[in-house]
C-alpha cells in the first residue's frame, strides 16, 4: 500500500501589494446626490476638506518627519440604480473636489465589490465569513450562508407556544457577544434572492470595499480590483465600461493600505456599524494579515491584530 503526503495547511503564495500608510475616502454618493447638482456636490466637499487636511498633518507628524504615503478615493454607486454616465459624473465630481482643494486619486464603482474583473468578490467574502456561536445557541437557527443574515450576539426569544408541551417560553431579550454591561445587538441583512439574482446589501458590499482598501481581500494569494489608468479614450459612456478601481492620478500613492479612513455623511452611520460587524466575523487568510502587518511594523506604523481597528471615521452632519 502507498501513501502520499501532502502538506494540509498549505497555503497559496500571497503575493505583496504595494501599501500607503493610509487610504482617504473622500465620499460615498448615489443618485440623488448627484442628481442635486454642482452645488450639492461643492457642499459636500467643503465639509470633508477640514478633516482630510487635519488628517495629512497627523499622519506627517505620527511618521515623525517622514511624509505621509496617501491616497484618496471615491465610491460611486452604480450596483443599486445607473444613472447618468462616467463621462458626464467624473468630471464634475473632480471639479467640485478641486475647489476645496482636494485630489481625487482613484475612484471605484460599488458594483465592482460584488464583482470585479471576472472575481466574484462577494462570494469570495462570504466564503470568509466564520459567525461567532452566541453562548447557548442550540443550532436551530439556520446559517448564516442558508439565511444571508449574521449577527453580533443571540437574537430574541419569541415567546412561542410550545405545541407539545401548550405552555408558552418566556420571552428573553436578544444579548451581544462580550457585550460591556449593556447590549447593542446588530442584526445585518447580507443579501436577498430576487428570482435569478442575488442582491447584496449595501453593508456588505461596503465591507467588501474596507478590506479592498486595507489590502485584505485576495483569490488563491493574488490581489483583486487593482487599479487601472484611465484609457486614452478618456471616460466612457456606460459605467460597466469604467475599470472596477480607476486610478486618475498618475503620480497617486497606492490604492491600498495599512490604515482606511472615511469621511461620511452622518446617514452612513448604520451602515458601518453593520460593516464593522461583518468585518469582526471574517476571517482573513494568515499569510495575508501576517504580510501586511510585518510591513506596517517595519515602516513603524504598526497596526491592530483586529482588522476593524485599522479603520476610522469622522460623520458629517447634512445629507
């Protein structure tokens, strides 16, 4: 009889990306932001100017004299409603970002986080989800990859009538995992099935867009949705005709980062607290975090063992 061995936790070959130290995302608009006009738009950037200004200086000052590797960028959505064209959006975005003096490096279309250049990048990430058993859990509510649905604790008892016994289970108040004297409980929605399409929640293709800009997200150790230059042809007419990630400067840092940092409208804050639970729910490749974070602790910016600790934001007040 002949055996063969293999190696079992054999791992594909990450390869390295090239990282800024932190990634700025300028906004985060939809249709009816644009369809407000210019002067939406001009808003819009006067109040993310002062927090991506303040940001440079801390990060020039926390490298202690060594500038500041960062990058801007920009999610435009395209994956709920398609509207308008890149060749009339892209420019007046840029002009907009130009009178608060700010720079817009790459800018990304949403539905390239559920898939990108052939990548199905959402079921990549479903494929790293590992839920957190609430303490108790008896195994009768279906999982997560059955139902589309993940949560940060046990979900409320319904207080049913046990049909063999006629009695009613008392009703009991759903619990967050290491929750700290009182529970915030997160229930997030992943995606629904609408008869031959699965549509992503919006939560879950912006925690997609997180680990893309921190690096994290790769297929069999390869990175996904990098950057491309604008073709000579110049913008086009048809969103699905624009790269996933457009890089529109030439000189940019990298896309991609140790650190994300976000200035958003104050409506985006259920949003990211619902990313952020599905974030501390998935598991990234060893070799992947272990290769990023060396990096950072070498160029002395280390970063935190938990991935939702790399990100921040600040929330703007108005729409």
């Amino acid at each position: 009889m002949t055996s063969t061995f293999g190696e079992v936790t054999a791992e594909p070959r990450v390869t390295s990306l090239p990282l800024s130290h932190v990634s700025v995302e300028l906004g985060h608009l939809y249709m009816e932001d644009f369809a407000a006009g210019p002067e939406a738009l001009r808003l819009h950037f006067q109040r993310v100017s002062p927090w991506a200004h303040a940001l440079e200086q801390q990060y020039n000052s926390l490298l202690r004299g060594r500038t500041a590797r960062i990058s801007t960028c920009f999610l435009i959505d395209d994956y709920f409603t398609r509207f308008s064209t890149p060749a009339r959006v892209i420019p007046d975005l840029l002009a907009a970002a130009d009178e608060s003096k700010l720079r817009i490096d790459y800018i990304a279309r949403e539905s390239a986080c559920a898939e990108a250049d052939g990548v199905a990048l959402a079921e990549l990430m479903v494929g790293r989800l590992v839920p957190e058993p609430a303490p108790g859990s008896n195994g009768s509510r279906p999982p997560v990859h059955e139902a589309g649905w993940l949560c940060n604790g046990e979900r409320s008892a319904t207080g049913e009538i046990d049909e063999a016994m006629g009695t009613a289970s008392p009703w009991a108040p759903p619990r967050q995992n290491s929750a700290r004297h009182h529970s915030i409980f997160t229930d997030v929605e992943l995606w629904n099935d609408e008869q031959d399409r699965r549509l992503w929640s919006c939560a879950f293709l912006a925690a997609v867009w997180q680990l893309l800009r921190l690096g994290l997200l790769r297929n069999e150790g390869e990175p996904v949705a990098q950057p491309r230059p604008l073709s000579p042809a110049g913008l086009p007419d048809y969103w699905d005709e624009l790269p996933p990630v457009l890089q529109l400067n030439p000189s940019a840092q990298p896309f991609s980062a140790y650190r994300t940092f976000s200035v958003l409208s104050s409506r985006f804050l259920s949003v990211e607290h619902a990313v952020r639970t599905i974030l501390s729910q998935v598991s990234v490749p060893p070799g992947v975090l272990d290769q990023v974070t060396a990096r950072s602790a070498a160029e002395r910016l280390p970063v935190s063992a938990e991935v939702v600790d790399r990100i921040a934001y600040v929330f703007t007040g108005g729409t």
